[in-house]
C-alpha cells in the first residue's frame, strides 16, 4: 500500500519493502528516522528543481547511507561512508538490480559528506546529499514549507536530534580517526574525540618523502 508524506508517495516495490525491512533490523530509530527524513526531503528538493529522479535508487541512498555507522561496522578501516555504499551495492545486486543501477546508489553513499561535488551529479546521487544537508546542516530548510516540515517531522520525529546525531557520527569514528581526514567529521572527532589530533594536509604535502 502506497505511504504518502508530504505529498511524497514511498514506491510501494518489493524492492523498498525489503531495504526498509532490512535497515529497520539494523539501525537505531535514530538513524531510521533521520534516513527516512533524508529521502523525502531529498525527494521535495528534487521536485522543486524539476529534476527527474528513479525513487527507488532514492530511497536506496537515502535509507543506506548511515549504516556505515552501526555496531556491524565499529571495527571497520574504511570511511563509513564507503560500508554503506558497499552494503548498499551487495544488497541491491543480490535482488537482481543491475550495476548501473547499484553504482549510482553506491556514489551517492559514498559522497554523501563531501560537499560541492555531488550537487552536479546525476539527481540520485546528488539528491541523497540534499535531503542530508537538509535534514542535518539546516541547509534549504526555507526551501521548505511548514506543512512540509510538519508532516516529514510527525511521520519521523527528531527528539534532540542535533545532539543524538552528533553520538552518532562520534562512535562511528572514533575507532577510525584517520579515516576522517579531508571530511566533515574530523570536525566531530575535534570536538568530542579527547586527545584527537587532526592531519594536516599541508603538512603531509611539506613531510612527504619526495627530497626536493
């Protein structure tokens, strides 16, 4: 049956049915919440700028895009945002969805935290990062109306989400701290990290071996 939210309708596939049954087993209401917000937020950005958009690879992006950030994944080397985009890939190519397909749920995962790239990508890929950017940095949150905001925030609430977001990301990464160099959450791991130290990309530039 057809759920519609804000004049968004969640595709009623098998396809959707199975990524909402699986992330649904594996992540916190938190990160539930917060990825269902990110699909229709991303899907009203899409349809504002006119943009057509396969829902489904949407809806993929969108709900995978954190998983990275679970128990599963705390003993990862990889940036968090690469396991999602893995699991997301093997999830989808599993049920037949071909590699197109699965490539572009995979970028959109993928670079979901690294901004000024993903916005000239195609709508999948770049429409996963609007609904982030919206949801969490505040960014075209006037792009919204009230009535929207009101009906995403009734169906997937956000209690204190600011601060329970910023756990989040922390024990996502504090077990890899280098993997947060060059993204947005080595800012995180400055802030909430004791003893944390950044690399510095021009000191690895003057560092490096090369003799000259």
């Amino acid at each position: 049956m057809d759920e519609t939210i804000a004049g968004i309708t969640i595709p009623d596939t098998a396809l959707v049915r199975d990524i909402t049954e699986y992330i649904r087993e594996r992540e916190t209401d938190l990160l539930y919440d917060h990825s269902r917000r990110v699909f229709l937020f991303g899907a009203l950005m899409g349809r504002r700028r006119g943009l057509g958009v396969d829902l489904e690879l949407l809806y993929a992006g969108a709900m995978f895009h954190d998983l990275g950030l679970t128990d599963a994944f705390h003993d990862s080397v990889l940036r968090f945002e690469v396991d999602g985009a893995n699991a997301a890939r093997d999830f989808l190519t599993s049920r037949g969805v071909e590699p197109g397909r699965a490539s572009a749920v995979w970028t959109g995962i993928a670079l979901h935290t690294t901004p000024g790239v993903p916005e000239f990508m195609a709508p999948e890929v770049a429409l996963v990062t609007a609904g982030v950017e919206t949801d969490v940095l505040g960014v075209r949150y006037g792009e919204l109306t009230d009535a929207e905001r009101e009906a995403v925030t009734a169906a997937h609430p956000r209690p204190d989400f600011k601060n329970r977001i910023l756990a989040a990301f922390t024990e996502g990464n504090v077990r890899r701290p280098e993997t947060t160099f060059g993204n947005v959450n080595a800012d995180v791991l400055a802030h909430f990290m004791p003893g944390y130290q950044r690399e510095d990309f021009v000191r690895t530039i003057l560092d490096n071996p090369w003799p000259e």
